[in-house]
C-alpha cells in the first residue's frame, strides 16, 4: 500500500489495520503504518481482504474508508 504523501504526519499513531473476509469477524491484525508503503501477509490466492488506516492524535481518531482486496495468482 501507498500513501498520500505528508498524509498523517502530525498523528502519534498510525496503524493499518486488516481483516479476512470468511475468517475474521472484525478488524483484528494490526500493523504499523510505514509511509513510505505497508506489506502484510501472507495470503492465500483467492482470500479478500479489507484494509484500512487509523491514525489518533491528541484530538481524536480517524479511520479511513476500507478497501477490498483480492488476492490474485501470481503473473
């Protein structure tokens, strides 16, 4: 995954965060955000996975909008 750059520079937390569609009932991995891209896994072809972002500051929390993955063969 990429970022928007400067995106979340002025949070204390930046997370990713992920679920598997017909195996997690919410999103329950969690990994550090690295601006400079995220890789996660792994993954079986086949399985969807939902992904967002959470970044937290001393105002509050926001989460971004999920986006669906599916995992494909490799080329």
């Amino acid at each position: 995954m990429h970022y928007e750059p400067g995106g979340g520079e002025h949070a204390t937390t930046r997370q990713v965060e992920y679920l598997v569609e017909g195996v997690d009932a919410e999103f329950g991995h969690t990994t550090a955000l690295d601006a400079s891209g995220n890789m996660f896994g792994p993954f079986t072809v086949g399985q969807v996975v939902k992904v967002q972002t959470k970044v937290t500051n001393s105002t509050g929390s926001r989460t971004s909008a999920i986006r669906t993955i599916t995992i494909e063969a490799p080329i």
